[in-house]
C-alpha cells in the first residue's frame, strides 16, 4: 500500500520549495507523486510506497535551510 505525507515547508520562497521537494523525492522510494498543495503552496505532499519521515523532515530542516518545516500527516493512501 503506497504511503502518503505532508509537510509544512512554512515559506512562500519558490527556491527553497524547490531544494525542499528535491530533498524529499530523493528519500522516497517507489515515488509517485511530490506536489505542492494548499492555499500557499506551502504544504509538499508525497506519495511513495515508503517514506521514512523523520529522515525527509530533518534533511528538509537542515539541507534546505527550513528550520521550522514540521509533518503533517502521514499515513495510507487510498
């Protein structure tokens, strides 16, 4: 069953959305889609048939210079 998460990058700044959702799609494996979603465009959603979370989040965090981005949620994707 594939997985879906999402990731509150909290920055409207389009190139570090960009180094975020590079980030990401390189520690999910069995990606199927990586997309910004929500009002802002501030939330980057993934669905993979694994993602380690805690792993996309802290690499977001330093790799991408978004101390503040935070998950949330992460669970089956129907």
């Amino acid at each position: 069953m594939e997985k879906k998460a999402v990731i509150n990058l909290t920055t409207e700044d389009k190139k570090l959305k960009s180094k975020a959702r590079t980030i990401a799609v390189a520690e999910a494996n069995g990606l199927k889609s990586a997309n910004f979603i929500g009002e802002r465009g501030d939330l980057l959603e993934l669905i993979a048939e694994e993602i380690d979370t805690a792993t996309v989040v802290d690499k977001i965090r330093r790799k991408a210079g978004l101390p503040k981005a935070w998950l949330v949620s992460f669970g089956d994707h129907n």
